[in-house]
C-alpha cells in the first residue's frame, strides 16, 4: 500500500505521541532492567510496528520505504532498544524471506511476524566473518530430506526472543565463495540450536545479542530459503541495502532528540548570568547538529523515493547510513559537551544516548565497508559507461 499525503502525517503524529507518551518516559526503567516491559511489547505489536513493510495481505501496514523512513523517524526518538526490538523482526529479519521466500514459507510465518507472535533475527555474522560475509564458515550438508548445520554465528540482535532464525550456512564447496552460500528458516529450539547468554554491552540495554550455535542442527529441506541452493549471499545483500537505509532514519530521530536535549539544557543552564545558549561557542555547536541533522534526512528520504521507484539503491544505502550514523556520532558527541559534567552522569538522557549512539556506526555495516561499497559502485558505473 501507499498512503496519501494526511494519512502518513496521522500516522507519524500518531507515533510521535507514543514515543512521547509511552516510551520516553520507560527509557530509565528499561536501562535499569536491560529489558522492555511486555506490556510496551504488545503496544508495539498492536500499532504494527512489526509489520511496517510487510504486505497487507501478510497482515502489515504495507508501507513503502519512504513512509517507513517517515515513520522511523519519530520511533528513533526515543531509546534504540525499542526500535531494535522490533526493526530486527520487520527489517533483515523478514526481508530476506519477503524477497526470495516461496508461497508456504512466506504463509507460515509472516502473519505471525507482522502481529508481533514471532521475533525474527538474521543470522549471518560468525567470529570469523563479519565485514567480509563471503567467509562464512557455517556449514549445511544436504542429507536426504534433511541438511546438517555446523557452526556458531555471533552478534545475533534479539536472538534470545527469537522464534524464527534467518541462517546463512555454505551449502557449496570451500571454493565457491559467495556463489556457496544458501539460506534457511530455522525455528527456535530446534534440536542441535543453543543460543547462548547475552552479551554484557557498552549500551543499548534493552536490545539483546548473543551467539548462536549449530552443532548437528537438522532441519527439513522445506526450510531452504525458496527452495534453491546458492542464493543466500543475494538475499542478505539486498535484505541489507533497505536495513541500511532504515538504520540511517533510525540515526536521524536519535540525531533530532539529542538536538532536543540539547535546546532544553542550554536554555535552562544559567552561567555568567544568562543562559549558555546565548554564548555563541554554543551556538555554533547547536548550528553544526542542526546542519547534519537536516542533510541526514534530506539523504535519507531521497534515497528512500528511489528505492520506491524500483532504482538499485546499493551506492546511496550505504552512503546514507555511512552520512547519517556518522553524524548522529558527531551530534551525540557536541551535546554531551554543551552539557559539561552534566553529560556524563547519568541524571540525563545524553549519557545513555552518547552510548548508544556508538554501535551505529559498526552494524548493518561499519562505516568503513560503506566506504568500500559506495567506491567500488562508483567504479562499477564508470566501467559499465565503457
């Protein structure tokens, strides 16, 4: 579906509203209890926060990426843990299957992942191939009607809410590289799958990540990903392209209210006499958010329109979350300093935020590996004009 113009406006005023209402004030309970409150869950679930872009006939909103984007936008307000929750299940989690899934698949799992019964997670980093996916070293060995999967994945966001897993698994020889790998749709507590203890992180407490390990996991062939071997390398890739630019509107709302944040402190805090904000060293650190604040989103929602009208959006996905992580970076770092001493204790919001705000710029891709891939796109279309 593609809404008008007054209906994506309600439905981000009504998202604002709940962020504003219901999850900003959770924030220090779930940073306390390095949990999300079940009853925030299922309000959550009932707005269809798990379904954005999952088709109607699915039971999803059916948004575009544009309005999706929109939508992020005011989610990304309020602590990343929330939108982790349910951005993994919606996003890479889902997509892969949306995309390449066959008729059955798709039907056994994406209602319940759109009503928010079933968290998805994607499965495809491993201790030894993170940036460089291609070196996958999990395996899966066809066995009749059945494959065997070995290995150990790591860094699996909500694996231990998780009642479906995306696994990428090489299915060729050593040799074959990325032509080798293959996906599966792997249900929780399957026999020979152990999800290991969450990790203890620097922030987004609330938002888990664990190991997952495969030893003799058998699963039924039915369980390849649409049901052909090899395929699996494309499918996350292009599963990665829209998370990124998803992942970049979640940067601009963590840029906007931390830009929030620091309006309220600096028209509050007195010194000299007069508010902070009247020194215009902090004017210039306010004018400087703003800046990368405002071309964040203007990247974001540009790069979303052409990917609705069906252009490849590899180069600009990766150059949007590269910008916008990067900026939310540089934007956490100057209002935590217009905040003096006050920023680093933990009475205020950009503490936490100032944490959080650092794993952007490592997942869906570091900023270093967009780099490469908006490079070598680049390279790839002078070569393609001959």
């Amino acid at each position: 579906m593609t809404t008008d113009d007054d209906t994506l406006v309600m439905l981000c005023s009504t998202m604002r509203e709940f962020v504003d209402k219901r999850l900003i004030p959770a924030e220090e309970d779930v940073e306390e209890r390095d949990a999300i409150p079940d009853g925030i869950v299922k309000e959550m679930a009932d707005l269809g926060l798990f379904g954005l872009s999952v088709p109607t006939e699915y039971g999803g909103l059916g948004l575009s990426m544009f309005e999706e984007a929109s939508v992020v936008f005011e989610i990304g307000r309020a602590s990343a843990a929330f939108r982790s929750y349910f951005g993994t299940t919606n996003g890479v989690g889902t997509h892969g299957l949306l995309m390449d899934g066959t008729t059955e698949q798709k039907e056994r799992y994406v209602p319940r992942i759109a009503a928010g019964e079933m968290v998805a997670s994607f499965a495809l980093t491993e201790p030894d191939a993170g940036s460089d996916a291609a070196s996958l070293r999990t395996r899966a060995v066809r066995d009749g009607n059945e494959y065997i999967i070995d290995g150990t994945k790591r860094y699996i966001t909500n694996a231990v809410h998780a009642g479906l897993f995306t696994v990428y698994a090489r299915t060729g020889d050593k040799d074959s590289g990325s032509r080798g790998i293959s996906a599966f749709l792997v249900e929780a507590g399957t026999p020979g799958m152990t999800v290991a203890t969450p990790y203890r992180k620097m922030g987004f407490r609330g938002s888990h990540s664990s190991d997952v390990l495969f030893e003799n996991c058998r699963v039924s062939a039915s369980a390849l990903l649409g049901g052909e071997e090899g395929k699996g390398f494309k499918t996350a890739m292009r599963a990665l392209d829209q998370a990124r630019i998803h992942m970049a509107a979640v940067a601009v709302g963590q840029s906007e209210r931390l830009i929030e944040e620091g309006l309220r402190y600096v028209t509050e805090r007195e010194q000299f006499g007069r508010p902070i904000g009247d020194f215009q060293l902090i004017q210039g650190l306010l004018a400087e958010c703003q800046t990368d604040a405002l071309a964040a989103r203007a990247l974001v929602e540009r790069t979303a329109r052409r990917k609705d009208a069906g252009i490849n959006v590899t180069k600009e996905s990766a150059a949007t979350k590269f910008f916008a992580t990067e900026a939310l970076g540089r934007i956490a770092d100057k209002v935590l300093q217009m905040h003096g001493g006050a920023g680093y204790i933990k009475e205020y919001p950009v503490e936490r935020m100032y944490r959080d705000a650092r794993l952007f710029r490592i997942f869906e891709g570091t900023s270093q590996i967009l780099q490469l891939v908006v490079a070598r796109q680049m390279l790839k279309e002078v070569s393609a004009r001959g």
